[in-house]
C-alpha cells in the first residue's frame, strides 16, 4: 500500500526469496519464484535486496539500509528479532526512526511466541465460531483475507508514525499484533466482544440464513444474491423490485410475518420463482432502480470480464522485464492529485541488490566480497 | 501526557460517514489524533448507525443476532443510540453534536463547520451531500485546501453509482461471499459478513494519511473516491488473479487452505460445540504434528511426509484428525501443538476474547468509568501501539449530541443567544425527533 501510494520501498528478502514467491496463483498455471500473484499482488513498486541476516556482518549491511529510510517495517517473531540483534533499541540507536513491528500475538504475554496461519488467526481472533452453520464446524472468511486486512491496518499505523515523524521529529516504536487487529475488527468481532460484556450473549452460528421473508444468500437463473428484505423500507423497496402486485399485500408487511409459516410460505412462491427466471444481472439492474438491498455474488471471472468495473479501473496492467504485459489489480481508492501508481513491477529477487548497496556506498571489491561470502545475493 | 505527539494534532474532521466503513476509517483518524466532529441530525434516523432501531426494546433486542443488539442489561431503552454493541465503540476519541442540516440555518452551521476543517468525510447513500448543497465545488468553495473522502458504495461513476447495499452487499460483489461456505454445499447457508467494512475503513484512513502528507508539503487538499466494493476487492487478490491469469474461478473450500497447507482445518474437540484450528505450514509442522499425535500408523503412510502426497488424502488426514481431536480438551491442546511448533488456535467466543489471559496481560482493554448510558466495562483499545505518541483511546465514544455546547460555543463561537434560537428551533438536542424515532 505504502509502495503504491508513491514511497520508495526497500524489501529485504532471504536467499531463495519471500515466503509469498512460493504461493499461487500462478501466471499462465506454471509454478515459478517469480510467477507468484500473491508476491506480485503483494510486492508492486519495490525493490528486492537479499541478505541473508543470519550471515557475519549482515547487520552492517542493513545499517547501510536504515540510513537510506525513513521508516522500518519487519515481521520477525519476537524471538527471530532478538536472535538477529535487530530489536528495536539497536533500529533506535542506528538510526532514531519510526519502527513499524509487526507480530502474531505482541511482544510480551503468553502466546508470544506463537505461529498463526490465516485460519488460525481467524479462528482466534475474528468470529468465526459465529459463522458457519448451527450442526457444523465454525467456517472462515475466503482467501487470506484475515492476514490481508492485518497489512491494511499496518499501512495505517505506519502512515501515523510516519506523520508524527515528519511533524514533532519523533522516531518511535509502533507494535500492532495480528491477533489484536482482528479483536479490534469491526466486521462483528469488536461489536460481539462488546454484546457479551454488555449484556452476556455471544454470537452464534445462525440456525438458518436470511431473516425475514427472504434474505442472506438466495439462488437466481444464473446464480447467487446477497439479499436483505427487512420490514419496513428494505421490504418495500425489493416488492417494487419483483413487481408482483401480490407481494404487496400488508400481511407481508409486519416485522413479524415470518414467524407465520402459511405467511412465508406464500411469500416464498411468488419470490422464488421470480428469482429463479431471472438473472443476476437483470435482478441487479431492477435492484439499483428500486434501491433494492441486493446485490450479486461475484466470482473472479464476474469481476475481471465486469464492463463497469474495468471502465473504472478497477484492473490495470504490468509490463515485467521476462514475463511480458499482465493483468493486475488496480486501485482502491482514487486519489486526484497524488494517483495511486504502478510504476514497475513487483522485484525480481535480488534484482536491486547490487544497485541499492552501489547506493549505499559500498565499493565494488567491498560488494563482491559480501556476494561471495554468501552475505547478500 | 494526554495528547501528546499526536500524528494528526490540529487536523479538524468534518465527518458525515455513517454505519462501520466511514466511521471507522474516521475512528482510525480519531485515534491518531484528529478532532473528529460527527455532523448528526437528530430529524433522520440513518440505519445501522447508532443502532439496529431507535425503538428497540428489550424483547425485540433478544431476537436479534448478539453482535447488533447488545445493550447494557439486554435493556436498549431509553436511549439505544447510546449502548448499541455494534456501534458505539466506533465513536470513540470522537466529538458529536446535532444539527438539522437541511434547515438554512443549520446548513450555515455545517458551512461554519466545513471552513474550519481539514477534511469533510462521508459514505452516505449516492447525491445525499450534492442534495443538500453541498457538492464537492460547494464544499471547495467554503474550505480550498480541504481534504474530501468519498466512500460510496460501488463508485460514483459508472452504471453502478445507485447499487444500495450494507458490507455483505459489497463482499458478495466484490467476490468474497462465494469463496465462504462449506466445501460440498453452495454458499446459501452463509451467514451475512462485513469484512468490506473493516477494509474500508482502513484503506480510506490510509489514503486520508496520504493525502494529509500531500498538503503539508504543497497547501494543495485533494479528492478522494474509494468505492467500498472496490476497496474490499484488495482482499482476496489470489481468486481475482487467478480469474484473470488463468481463467479460474475459485468457489468454496471450506476451512482448507488457498496456500496449499495440508492439513488446514477446524476440528471438534471434547466437550460441546469447541474447535479448533491447525494449519501444517509446511512439512517440518506435519512432522511435528505426528510426532505430538504419537506416531499414530495411518500418519506413516508413504507419501504423507511431502505436502503434495497429503493434498492427495487431505480428506483421510482430516478425519483422522478430527477422532484425534475429539478425544482432548482445546486449549491443553492449543498450547501443546504450539509449543510442539504446530500452528494452531482455539476457536474463540466473544466471551473467550473477552476472557483471553493473553490479551489481559498485553494491554488490549482499558476500563471507562460508568455513564448513564452504560456501566463501567473494559473497553478495546487501538491495536496500534505507538511508544511515544498518545495514540490510543483518549476519550470516551461520543454518545449523540454529547458535545453540542462544545462545538456551537467553542469551534463556532456562536453566542449564548444564537446557541439558544437553534436550540429552541430543535437542532440542538441529545435525543432524537419523537417522529422520527417513531417513523424509523
């Protein structure tokens, strides 16, 4: 996020390169270090140095670095940081700095040392018990997502050091644990937290989806919507979206015409035929004009094939130096005056780390040597 | 050292943004420092935003999911705006006051507002602002140099700039409800989610951030579009990318992993309805995983040592593990996969969070005394810890019209007359409009 808003970043990469260079998807099905969407996603705009921190003498070289910076941003479990001699008092005395670290759980407590995936992650620190079905295991949100929002909410915390820096001259130390980002998260978790010390309830996994009439996930013609129809205006907005004069009758109306089953059943034999004998498309399209609550599930093909969507530039492209032109995905947000921008790639590995030391000030024997003694690569 | 170092020290936030994905990015601003004034009309109720209903009631709170009506006692009344669960937190480090908007005289209010301001926030519904005069020219014109977030639901241009919709509504289009669901059934039964909310406002506070740093180098503010769908599509790049390498779309998997981890998964353990989650990272996990379980004979199987051999009988190591599991207590269990350098985590309640010994011991919660709206609770704080600056929970979440003498007197200078003419025409006000709390 930093890198594509417009700052200068430097990666540090181990020999053989970012655990994220062996995850996929990737490019053209064909596995490669350099052919990974989760490292090209991750790593647009940056420049890859590989040092191997563990070698004699790679603490200089990274000294080197912080001299070139502004900010650090690492993601050592507490212990590797203390191995490695790079704890935030040694950044400090380097260079006086801000210093993002992020952890799984902190660097103090119990589960300090502990290993989190995204599952695990999730399971512990977001609602996942809450979400799945009543007679089964707990299930997770898609993807990485879970890690992802951690990276997001790290750009903030870095942005707010940064500032501090720039305004009040001061370096400091900033902490954010992945586990307490996801107790913080306001996709129910800090809400469910709040409920139980409010008032002792805690969030189940629903007995069924959808409340009211018809909601939550529903099937179409062609597929799945994402539907909320409750009483009151909601309800009246998705009746003007199907059209049917039945639906409008008031028993339908009341906040509790669900609990009737004759009620929902005659409901669901107007809505469920509507729904099957049209489109997402055609549902959306309706659904806009009404206001309707609904919307349609994509899949990646909806959105990258979505005409509206490429207008807008939710896609862009990447020209790289050995794989040619692909697509990759655009912004987030639009910035008039200081455009978020791919200017290059992500790295090959090590593809800067001659340059970047050149930079830095270190001589070309000096240079050779740290390549030979297996230091940097 | 109350406010102290405070990144956004003097940045003033006229701020409109309502349910979670504008509040909390202007939460996260609040938090760094920023005066935060949210702009409330006490004649519109916007939904989910300072509760699930204004007439909630004690029976009707209990009918719903814990998460939306959790209320001090089960008891909303007399002011649910003030107690939600799902809503006042985000108002922390915040400042409220009210105001009709749509009234001359309360729209000259907001335009005293805007030209004191540093940035003007908003993710009402599409032309709400344009409506009541106050487009981008108009807002410019009051305050040049004024930092503008529009977080619109999918875009202020395009065929989609009047979709309505909540988080589940942009997580479905932006390709996350369809990844959620058990393996073998389709995503009906998925239960509606707001991850697009909790990314939303973390990526509009960071192009807030970005944009801060712009004018303090050039005096020059700027606009801001972040479609919410949008923004909510930066989380599950891989299903994207692979759509648009390689033709694929990615469905539902259920507790296994997209990075080819085997096993990944939630498994029962004793006792009713506990879990918990183990992910083998890599081969070194799966070997200490079997050397834990005690070198059960099916783990032997040839093969089983590499992760592609377990790919091929992920569903016979999932059900060898879960009659493993089924037999142990979760968090015995928890510490001793960790401590045997296997990733794994209970799955945790809300009353397990709020009950973590961990979390108690690192500083996630601070305690606020009492109001007449709530008791004495801990609270969450950031999760960001800042060594030198304020940065944390300063300030109690504003309960509605709290700091209306603040902001008229103070920020507005408005004399102890005026104040009283716009309080008597009903602006001024800690509590909603009879009308509208009965029309909501």
């Amino acid at each position: 996020m930093l890198a594509d808003l417009g700052a200068r970043v430097i990666k540090v990469e181990r020999p053989g390169g970012d655990v994220a260079r062996r995850l996929g998807p990737w490019l053209g099905d064909e596995p490669g270090v350099e052919r990974s969407g989760t490292y090209q996603f991750l790593n647009t705009n940056k420049e890859s140095v590989v040092i191997d921190l563990k070698a004699p003498g790679a603490r200089e070289v990274v000294a080197r670095l912080v001299g070139l910076a502004d900010l650090v941003v690492s993601s050592f479990p507490p212990a590797v940081s203390d191995r490695l001699g790079l704890s935030y008092e040694w950044f400090e005395a380097t260079k006086p700095i801000p210093v993002l670290e992020m952890t799984n759980f902190g660097s103090n407590g119990p589960y300090r040392d502990y290993q989190l995936s995204d599952t695990v992650l999730y399971a512990m620190g977001a609602e996942m018990w809450s979400l799945g079905a009543a007679d089964r295991e707990p299930i997770k949100i898609g993807g990485t997502a879970a890690l992802l929002q951690c990276g997001a909410m790290g750009a903030v915390a870095a942005l707010g050091a940064i500032t501090a820096y720039e305004r009040h001259g001061v370096g400091q130390l900033v902490e954010l644990s992945l586990f307490d980002v996801q107790i913080n998260s306001v996709d129910r978790r800090s809400s469910a937290i709040l409920a139980y010390r409010f008032c002792g309830r805690v969030n189940a996994r629903p007995r069924q989806s959808g409340a009211g009439l018809v909601g939550g996930v529903v099937a179409c013609a062609d597929g799945y919507l994402e539907v909320n129809a409750s009483a009151g205006n909601y309800w009246r907005r998705f009746v003007a979206m199907v059209g049917d004069p039945a639906l409008a009758d008031a028993k339908f109306a009341s906040p509790v015409a669900a609990l009737d089953p004759a009620v929902k059943g005659e409901a669901e034999r107007i809505i469920t035929p509507w729904l099957l004998s049209h489109t997402r498309a055609e549902i959306w399209e309706k659904a806009r004009r009404e206001h309707a609550i609904v919307a349609p599930l994509f899949a990646g093909k909806d959105l990258f094939e979505d005409a509206v969507f490429r207008e807008r530039g939710l896609w862009t492209e990447v020209e790289h130096a050995t794989l040619g032109r692909f697509p990759m995905l655009g912004r987030p947000y639009i910035l008039e005056k200081t455009p978020w921008r791919i200017r290059k790639p992500a790295p090959m590995l090590g593809e800067h780390t001659r340059s970047v030391l050149t930079e830095v000030g270190l001589s070309t024997p000096d240079i050779d040597a740290l390549y030979a003694g297996g230091v940097v690569a | 050292m109350s406010g102290e170092l405070l990144p956004l020290e003097g940045v003033r936030i006229c701020d409109f943004s309502i349910v979670w994905a504008g509040a909390s990015a202007t939460m996260y601003l609040a938090d760094m420092g920023a005066e935060c004034i949210k702009v409330e009309n006490p004649y519109i109720w916007n939904p989910m935003t300072r509760a699930a209903s204004p007439r909630l009631t004690a029976q009707t709170a209990a009918m719903l999911p814990a998460w939306i009506s959790g209320h001090p006692g089960g008891e909303p009344q007399p002011r649910p705006w003030n107690n939600s669960s799902a809503f006042i937190h985000i108002q922390r480090n915040k400042t409220s006051f009210t105001v009709d908007s749509r009234r001359p005289e309360g729209l000259k209010i907001v335009q005293d507002l805007i030209r004191s301001c540093d940035i003007l926030a908003e993710n009402l519904p599409f032309g709400t602002l344009d409506r009541l005069g106050l487009d981008d020219a108009a807002i410019r014109a009051l305050r040049p140099d004024i930092i503008i977030l529009h977080v619109p639901a999918f875009g202020r241009t395009g065929d989609y700039v009047q979709a309505r919709g909540y988080g589940s509504a942009m997580d479905a289009v932006a390709g996350g409800t369809i990844l959620r669901g058990y393996p073998e059934t389709s995503p009906l039964g998925n239960a509606a989610m707001v991850p697009s909310d909790f990314a939303a406002g973390m990526h509009g506070a960071a192009a807030v951030l970005a944009a801060l740093r712009h004018r303090r180098r050039t005096g020059e503010g700027q606009l801001i579009e972040m479609a919410q769908v949008e923004s909510a599509v930066q989380m599950f790049p891989q299903a994207a990318l692979d759509a648009a390498w390689n033709g694929r779309s990615h469905g539902t998997i259920g507790n296994r992993s997209l990075e080819a981890f085997v096993p990944n998964g939630v498994f029962a353990t004793r006792g009713g309805d506990e879990w918990i989650a183990i992910s083998c990272r890599s081969d070194e996990e799966w070997a200490a995983l079997v050397r834990y379980m005690g070198t059960p004979a099916w783990a032997l199987a040839p093969g089983l040592e590499a992760a592609a051999g377990r790919a091929a009988a992920e569903a016979e190591i999932e059900r060898h593990l879960s009659e493993w599991t089924a037999t142990l207590e979760r968090m015995p269990l928890f510490h001793a996969l960790q401590a045997a350098g296997v990733t794994a985590g209970p799955v945790m309640t809300a009353q397990d969070a709020a009950e973590d010994p961990h979390l108690a011991v690192t500083g996630a919660w601070t305690r606020l005394p009492a109001t007449e709206d709530y008791p004495e609770i801990d609270w969450a704080l950031p999760p960001y810890r800042f060594s030198k600056s304020d940065v944390t929970l300063r300030t109690p979440p504003a309960r509605f019209g709290e700091h209306n003498e603040y902001v008229y007197r103070e920020v507005l200078g408005l004399t102890e007359a005026e104040y009283a003419a716009l309080r008597a025409a009903g602006h001024v006000t800690t509590s909603y409009e009879p009308d509208t709390i009965a029309n909501a």
